[in-house]
C-alpha cells in the first residue's frame, strides 16, 4: 500500500521590518559598548560641552541597545550607560574631596539607571509581543519607553535622602528651541518629549519594509513623518507673559575663598570681601541688594558685629539687603536667606528645605561614618531642613527665594510661583566646585526655571554664573566668572502663571505612575500563554 503524505499547507508570514541580528537585539558585547558611547554623548549635551542636539541620538543609542534584552540584562546594560554618564556629568565633586564622592555618587544614580534599562527592556519586549504590528512599533512603543525612562528621572530626583534630580534630560535642554515646551509641560514633561522624540525617531529609521523603489519610499515617507512631528512640536508657541513693572537688583559676586572645603576659607574675610564688592551699587537707586549663599556666615541673629556690617551696607546703598547665613535656633542649624532692612532688622528668613545629603548634613551618620570616617567627619555640622516658605514682599514686588541646588526641587520653584512670586532669585555658593563644569550646570538649570515659571530670575554667586535671567531664558546680563563683580539690572515683574506651574508637579507624578506600573502590567500580559493559530 503506497502511503500518501499530504505536504503541508505554506504559511504566510507578515511582512516584519528589517532587524538586527539575533531576533532585533545586538549581542551583549556590542549592546555594553553601545550603551557605554551613548552614556558619553549624552553627557556632551550638557554644559559644559552644550551640544543640545547630542541628547536625542543618545537616548535612542541607549534604547537600541536595550532592544530585546530581558529585565537582567537590560539593566546591566543600562547600569554600564549610567556609569559613564554620570561618571562624566559630575567629576566636578572631586575637586576637594577626591574620587570618594563620585564613586558613591555616580554608582547610585548608575544602579538607578540600570533598574530603569531593565524597566525599558522590559516594555520594549513586552509590546512587540503584545502588539506586533506597525502602529505598536512606531505609535505604542515610543510613548511608553519615553513614560518609562522618564518614571526613573522622577525616582532619582525623590529618592534616596531627596533624590538628585541632576542628569534629567530635560536639564540639557535650556538652550534650545524645545526649551520653551517648559513652560507647558515642566521639565518632566519636556523629559517625556525629549525622549519620545528619540525613541519615535529610532522605531521610524529601523522601520524598512519592501525593496528597490517601495523601500526609497518607505525612507522617504518616514523621514517626512518625523520632520512634521518634530516641527508641529517646535510651532508650539511660547506661553505668553504679563509683565507688570519692573524692580532693580544688585547681585553681588565677591570672589572669595568661599569654599567649606576650601584650605583657604575664612568667614571673616568672604565678608569683609562681600562689603566691598557691593560698592558699585551706591548711588544706583536699587531696589534690592542680593548677596550670595553664605556670604555673612556668622549668624547675624546672635552676632552684632555681622548685624553692623549689614546696617552699613543698607544705609549706604538705601535698599534692603538680602543676604546668606547659616543662623542657628535652638539646637537647629539652618542655611538661611535674611532679608535685612534699613531700619535694622530682618523682615523675613527663608531656610534651604533641601540641604544637600553628604553635603550639608550628613544622613543616618552612624551608619555611613565607618565607611568612610575621614570624608564625613570634615562635615561638623548638619543643617536642617526649613519649614519657612520661599516668598518674601520686598518694597512693592514679591520675589521667590532659593538657595543653591533648591534650584532642581520642582514643588519648591513652581510653588514660590503658585504662592505669587513675581521673580526668582537664586543665592548660590559654588567655590567648592572652582572653574568645572558645575557652575555652568547649574545656571542652565536656573534657565530653564525661568523659562518654565515665566518669571526674570537671578543667579547670584559667590565665584561665578551670577546672571540676570529673562522670563524667555535669554540673559539680560552676566558677570565675568572668577572676578570681583556687581551686577545691577532692572529686571521685570511677572504675573500669572505658566501650565507648568498649575499642572507640572502632577503631570509629572502621573508620568512617573504610569511609567512604573505599566512595564509590570505588559510583562504580566505579556508571559500569559498566546492562543496557537
């Protein structure tokens, strides 16, 4: 008997686009370097280097090499990007500290990172699984990669000991021209768009189908596609401004040896330094004299020497005076703002809310001081966190009060605003980073605050990056760094409020839930048995 075999029937596959070898993942090796080189080119997009434009082929360099990894390995891979990002963002705290303070610092935000790489793995697999087809590749996908990177940024910014919100995207961002999206969607927002738009534009260029001249098209057809996505996103206009008047700042930049951990330091002389750099302002009719973070060290509340200092200054340029201090209540020690009038006394103190962990105070000092006893005991005091609030009423204006890395504390800087500032002022003391990228780092920040309140701000400090800021981020002035210098600049008052500032906090919390449920929920939908066909 003559067996007869029925030959199967073909089955016809989809068109799938043109992938990497392996199933659309590169090998780990190749993944690792990738992740290393896009690790590098993001941190070029920040200052000091400022190429903006670097942070959109970085981000989807890391993202490709994430692409079909699992949990684990897409965190190591993530982990080796954030190793050489913020190991190149932030070599500045060496600078009197040596490299203890980067390897703690830099490990923590990499691991960080690496648990956001698993994350994004994670979605990357789970909505190809899920949906395999173009509209997910290029619609779904991108939204929740740019959800999921930007949930880690927000975890960073919080936790742990308040967070460190420094290496976001959105921060190297302030000069360019999706800079004034700020003011719509807050820096986290912009961090979502900063992000989708690289990942968009990396599903759209690794998108191919057809051959010859379908395929031209095909090229063609996607590079119009993220032409016009990208600039309907730049027509965006700015969010427009009321400005009602204007007020006159004298911000002081003493160049002193200001630094804590500077061999050189001497409280004394930073103020007798700060007196005199502020005689350019006599005789200029200011509404406001601002000195930096920490310029008066002596507590003024308990010291009558530093309260004559300060009674001679206001005397002499006919304005009141604000000014840093570190003061002390009770057994409390805070970095304050005093604002001293000309009559004698302070109408109004502002305490940091954020000291800086390992900084200014030292977090759970029992547990960290054997690991590293002779870096922290060099930190003798710890400050506290103020309660006061951020807004002060100087003569007929209302001006929001920050100091030094307050700047990246969104809740902070969008609620001076909600709470009626009309202008931002930023006391910093960063001598203890020298001429590094770190007070360029921070300026870009306090740029793009201006730009996301819609409100002038001023950056004063001690050594260097004292600027007068527009609403529009354009600098109205600045002072040569690392030079003895008084800044006097009629800067307006603004009214109103931004998107940001009535939306931003829970956009961005939102962004943040979303961005860290969901890759849980893909994956479990993901694992669940697929029906055969």
């Amino acid at each position: 008997m003559t067996a007869v075999l029925a030959r199967p029937t073909p089955v016809r596959r989809r068109a799938r686009p043109v992938r990497l070898p392996g199933g659309g993942e590169l090998p780990l090796l190749p993944a690792l370097v990738l992740s290393a080189a896009s690790g590098l080119v993001l941190s070029f997009a920040f200052p000091g280097a400022s190429i903006w434009v670097l942070a959109f082929p970085a981000v989807a360099g890391a993202l490709l090499a994430l692409r079909g990894r699992g949990f684990w390995s897409g965190a190591l891979t993530g982990f080796v990007f954030g190793v050489v990002f913020w190991f190149s963002l932030v070599d500045w705290v060496t600078l009197f500290l040596g490299p203890l303070p980067l390897l703690a610092l830099g490990t923590l935000e990499a691991l960080l990172v690496g648990a956001g790489g698993g994350l994004l793995a994670v979605v990357h697999r789970s909505t190809r699984r899920l949906w395999p087809t173009a509209a997910g590749r290029l619609v779904l996908e991108p939204l929740l990669l740019a959800a999921t990177w930007t949930m880690r940024e927000v975890v960073a910014g919080t936790w742990p000991y308040g967070g460190f919100d420094w290496g976001a995207v959105s921060l190297s961002q302030s000069m360019s021209p999706f800079a004034p999206l700020s003011a719509w969607l807050g820096t986290t927002g912009l961090s979502f768009v900063v992000v989708w738009l690289a990942a968009l534009g990396l599903a759209l260029a690794t998108e191919s189908r057809g051959l010859g001249v379908q395929r031209l098209q095909s090229v063609l057809a996607r590079v119009l596609a993220a032409a016009v996505v990208t600039g309907a996103i730049l027509a965006i206009p700015s969010f427009p401004l009321t400005v009602t008047g204007s007020m006159r700042i004298a911000a002081v930049q003493p160049d002193s040896h200001a630094g804590y951990f500077d061999p050189k330091y001497d409280p004394t002389a930073n103020l007798r330094a700060t007196v005199t750099a502020t005689t350019p302002a006599l005789g200029r009719n200011v509404d406001l004299v601002v000195w930096p973070e920490g310029a008066a060290m002596f507590d003024p509340l308990h010291d009558a020497g530093v309260r004559a200092q300060l009674q001679v200054v206001t005397e002499a340029v006919g304005a009141p005076l604000l000014t840093g201090a570190i003061t002390q209540r009770g057994a409390n020690t805070y970095n304050s703002s005093l604002l001293w009038t000309g009559s004698g006394s302070i109408a109004a103190i502002y305490d940091k809310v954020r000291p800086v962990p390992f900084g200014e105070y030292v977090p759970d000092r029992a547990f960290w001081t054997p690991f590293a006893p002779d870096l922290l005991k060099l930190i003798g005091r710890d400050y506290t966190p103020g309660t006061r609030p951020s807004v002060m009423d100087v003569g007929h204006a209302r001006i929001g009060v920050n100091i030094c890395f307050d700047i990246v504390d969104d809740g902070l800087i969008l609620g001076s605003v909600a709470d009626g500032a009309q202008l931002l002022v930023a006391q910093t003391n960063n001598a203890d980073f020298g001429d590094t990228d770190e007070n360029e780092q921070q300026l870009a920040i306090a740029r793009l605050r201006a730009i996301e309140t819609g409100r002038a701000l001023m950056s004063d400090s001690t050594v260097a990056s004292t600027t007068a800021i527009g609403p529009d981020g354009r600098t109205l002035a600045a002072a040569k760094p690392f030079t003895r210098q008084t800044l006097v600049v009629d800067l307006p008052l603004a009214t109103g409020i931004t998107p940001a500032v009535a939306f931003g906090v829970p956009l961005g919390a939102t962004i943040a839930i979303l961005g860290g449920v969901l890759p849980l929920l893909l994956a479990a939908l993901a694992r669940r048995p697929r029906p055969r066909r």
